[in-house]
C-alpha cells in the first residue's frame, strides 16, 4: 500500500514512529479495534432478524450498501439493540453512507471507544457538509474526540472550528505540547487558515517557520511555493522550488515550477471543507503505516464526504479495502478516481490487477489494455506486458515492451520480464542477455538472480554459476519457497539428492500449493529411494492444476518413466 500517497508529503518526512501513534494506532491491533462478538439480538418477529442476517451477510461479503439498508430497516424493527446498532454503524461507514452512521445512536461505556468516538468523527463530517457545524464544535470543544482516535481529532478541529466560524480556535499557535505530527500539520493548517483570512503575513511567517524545522521543511515547499504564486510573486516561488529539487528529484516540485516559470495559474486556495478532507487524509495516512485498515477505510470515508473528487483519496480507500481482503469493494473504490485526476491510471491498474488475482484474466487485460491505449506510459504498459505473460501472450506481452511507452526505458524491471518472455519462448541466448542487463542495472535483486539461476541449472549449463546466483538470491529472501525449490532443484541437477530433499521438503512448507515444486520433490525422493512418497508428492503435484508439458511429465512419472538428471552441464 501506499503508505505515503503524494497528497500527504507531511507524513513523507514523518515515516517513522510517531509519538502519538504509538499510544493510539500503532499499538492497535485489527483484533482490538474490533468489538466483543456479543450473542446474536433477540429480535421480535421473523422479518427484523432476516434483516440483520442479511445485513450481517452482506457485510461479510464487503458490499456496504446492501448492509446498510438492511441493517437500517432492522434496526428500525428491533427497539435499537445495541449489537444491530453497531453493525448498522460499520456498515454506513463501510459503504461511504456517512449521514446515516452519525445518526446512529451509541453511547460511551455501551459500546467500544473505537466505534463511538468514529461516530462522534461522523456526526462532524455530516456538520461540516450540512454547514451547521456550531453546536457540534462547542460540544467537541467540550469533550475533545479521545482515543483511538484522537489524532484525528486534533488534527480536524481547526477545520471544525473555522467550519463554525469560531476563528480564534481555528488561528490559534500549535500548541508544543502535543505529539510532532500534530505540531506539523497544525502549523500546516494555520498557513492556510490564515491565508483565507487574508492575514497574508502571519501566513508567510508561519510557512517560514516550517521550513525552518528539519522534520518540516520537505512537506512545507509545495505549499508555500503555492502561496507565494498566489501573491504573484512567481520569483520567490521559484526559488523555494529550486531549492527543494536540489536536494532531490520530485515530480510534484517540478510540475510546480514548470508552471510558474510559463506563469500558469497557480493552485486556488483550499477551502474549509476540503480542508477538513486533508485532515482526515492525513489521519488515514498515519493509520495506514500502522496498518489499521479499519481506520484508514473510516478516515477515508469522511474525508471523501467532504471531498468526493479527490483522486488520491480513492485510491489510498481501494488499496485499504483491498489490504481487507475485499477486493470487490476495493474495485469499486479505485472505479471512482475521477477520469481527469493523475491517479486515473493507476487505479485503473490496480483495478486490472485485482481482476487477474480474483481469476478475471480476459477482463483483467481488457482494462490494462484500455487504460495503456487511453493514457499511455511505462506503467499502464508494463501492467498490460505483465497480464499479457501470465496468460501466455508472450509475443504480444513482447510487442508492449518493444512499443514506444518502454522501448526506451532502461530499467531492470523492463529488462527481467523481457527475460522472461524469452525464456518462455525458448529463446535462451536473447533471456540470459536480458537478465544481464537487469543485474547490471541492479545487481542485487533476488527474483533476477533466481531466475537466471533456475534457468541454468534446470538446463544443466553453469551449474556452479547458477547456483552460486540462487544461492544469493535464498541469503535475500529465505522465506520464499520458489527460492528454496531454485536451491533444491539445483542440488538435484548436480546429483546431491540429500540435500535436495531437505531444501526441496523446506520450499513444500513454505509454498504447499506449487504444483512444480511437489513435482520436484516427488523426484528428489525418487532418487534417495523413497519411491512411495515420491509418488505421493507427483499425485500431490497432478491435483494442484500443472502447465500442460509438467502434467504430462508427471504422467509419465507414474507410469513407470524414472524421472531424468543432467548431471553434466550441456555445451
């Protein structure tokens, strides 16, 4: 996941613990943001309690909306259980349907702090978008937003206060008693709440102030560029820009000063609401380094309310989703990038990618190919050269690489997958050239070093070479089964069966379902004289779904044929 999307460059520079996460998010586990499962209500009557199975069924399955409607008309049969109640909440919140999970009523010590106080955060989204936000900011002035969401909290109540024209509090310094994170965002926040105030120099003292802090600096150069263009003072603005991209290339300083050396229009001023959508995005941010996905999908529920056409924000939603495991729904959250955003494409991608997953490969490439023809460039194209591999389109995965988006781009990725498109097409000489050139350009990344590895041994050429690779390739990652089976099958090719086994037995616990590596296995035994388990693991390796030259392989194996070793490299 993108834990740090480019509309929150505050939290780039802030990629570490943070002292306030560590008391509220990052020390909570999915498990404990999660209420007790309390026994099932006891509704009156059969209609009500159908409602909530079935909204409990669709929340299950992650369709929201379905949820919600039905857990609504059940919570409006059942006399307000308290177990409907909350499941009426999650599902509002699920589905994006922020006026009804603030009306859901929910008291503190009846339910988890975790979902009343998201409540409390609801019903000030719903104000703010309503513009009735001042009894709702008196009673937050009066008993803040508490754990586990109290970041959040802090981090809109300026916007609340500005919501409900209270600006004393919303132009109040930063207090440096709270967390860093607060004091940086505030600060942030007060820049921009001053600039709409037209108190253009407490501003710009406030911009410099940021930028005098080292934890600050890299997040404030954007938007005190911004400000400065707004000014008309183009120069100036210019100046931070440069400053900033010597220190480092960044596609958004360039973008910026691009467009005001050609004296473009600059960005319009933020206003109060979307303001509050910031606040929220940065909320999820944080939560998404600690990996609460719970709280990145609420955080961005509202901050969506606030700000529906905000691209980034659908994608960092559809990637929390999909991290879930409700890939549908995350579907359905990347579909919502508005077209015009810079983030259309990849959530475009990520959409194609997560049909491929789900085992939707024609659909699956119908939108890589839509979006690489539609917005054309190295990712969309190389998604689509991916997706078009795995289905065994290899000489139209290589026609993508070879196109204009990728002919011309020099990295190891590129080289790899030509690699590997070779080395399916059997066309050895041009594979091992590519995979080359990919360590070249990063020598140490362990599936090239794999790959190039498995290719040699499995062809008997450059057996030390080839193993002397994997073997690096296992110090980088030890976990990963496909490597353990490049070391293991290695090993078998150059004749040492017993250590075979024991990294071949190894890679099985790591990856149970690889129908290759139960196919090795199954030899490895063979050979050591285990002939009943080896046949177990080659009926193992028929049911898990082999390409068709290993199925028949395998086939053959059990009827009789020993399987073969090359124990001498091949000239």
């Amino acid at each position: 996941m993108r834990l740090i999307p480019a509309l929150f460059p505050a939290l780039a520079v802030l990629a570490m613990p943070l002292p306030v996460m560590a008391q509220e998010v990052a020390g909570t586990s999915a498990e404990q943001v999660r209420t007790d499962e309390p026994a099932l209500p006891n509704l009156d009557g059969g209609s009500s309690y159908g409602q909530f199975l079935a909204g409990r069924a669709a929340m299950n399955r992650g369709d929201g909306e379905a949820a919600t409607a039905f857990l609504a008309r059940a919570l409006a049969e059942s006399g307000g259980a308290r177990l409907v109640r909350e499941r009426t909440f999650s599902a509002a919140i699920l589905a994006g349907e922020i006026r009804v999970a603030a009306a859901v009523p929910l008291a503190a010590g009846e339910s988890h702090a975790a979902i009343v106080e998201a409540r409390r955060l609801a019903e000030v989204t719903q104000a703010i978008v309503d513009g009735r936000s001042r009894a709702v900011h008196r009673e937050i002035q009066a008993h803040p937003v508490q754990a586990p969401h109290l970041l959040a909290g802090r981090l809109l109540h300026r916007w609340l206060a500005a919501s409900a024209n209270d600006w004393d509090v919303a132009l109040a310094p930063t207090s440096t008693e709270t967390d860093a994170l607060t004091q940086i965002l505030g600060g942030y926040y007060r820049a921009l709440l001053l600039e709409r105030r037209r108190q253009y120099d407490e501003a710009e003292a406030q911009y410099q102030a940021l930028l005098m802090d080292g934890a600050a600096a890299a997040m404030t150069r954007l938007p005190y560029g911004e400000f400065l263009e707004r000014r008309g003072r183009r120069d100036e603005a210019i100046a931070i820009y440069d400053a900033g991209l010597s220190l480092g290339a960044d596609s958004s300083l360039t973008a910026a000063r691009a467009r005001a050396a050609s004296r473009g229009r600059p960005p319009a001023l933020i206003s109060v609401q979307k303001g509050a959508a910031l606040a929220f995005g940065h909320a999820a941010a944080a939560a998404a380094i600690s990996e609460v996905h719970e709280f990145v999908v609420a955080y961005l529920r509202m901050s969506l309310a606030l700000d529906p056409d905000n691209g980034e924000s659908w994608l960092m939603l559809g990637d929390a989703l999909n991290e879930m495991g409700m890939s549908a729904t995350a579907r359905e959250a990347w579909g919502r990038t508005p077209t015009g955003t810079p983030q259309y494409a990849e959530a475009q991608i990520q959409i194609a990618a997560s049909l491929d997953e789900d085992g939707y490969g024609e659909e699956a490439v119908r939108v890589a190919r839509a979006v690489a023809d539609g917005q054309p460039g190295p990712n969309s194209a190389f998604t689509l050269a991916v997706l078009l591999t795995s289905h065994n389109q290899l000489d139209a995965a290589l026609d993508v690489l070879d196109g204009p988006a990728l002919a011309d781009v020099d990295a190891w990725n590129v080289a790899f997958h030509r690699g590997v498109i070779h080395e399916r097409s059997g066309d050895f000489e041009a594979a091992e050239t590519a995979f080359q050139r990919a360590l070249e350009l990063s020598p140490d990344q362990p599936d090239v070093l794999n790959y190039l590895g498995y290719m040699w041994v499995d062809r008997g050429v450059r057996l030390e070479e080839g193993l002397a690779l994997i073997e690096r390739a296992v110090a980088a990652g030890p976990e990963n089964g496909n490597f353990q089976d490049s070391l293991g099958w290695a090993y078998y090719r150059m004749g040492r069966f017993d250590e075979a086994v024991t990294v071949l037995e190894r890679a099985i616990g790591l990856e149970p379902g690889s129908a290759t590596i139960n196919d090795h296995l199954g030899d490895a035994y063979w050979q050591v004289g285990r002939r009943r388990e080896a046949q177990y693991q080659w009926q193992r390796a028929l049911g898990l779904d082999p390409e068709d030259d290993e199925r028949q392989a395998i086939e053959a194996k059990l009827g009789g044929t020993a399987p073969t070793i090359i124990a001498a490299a091949i000239p």
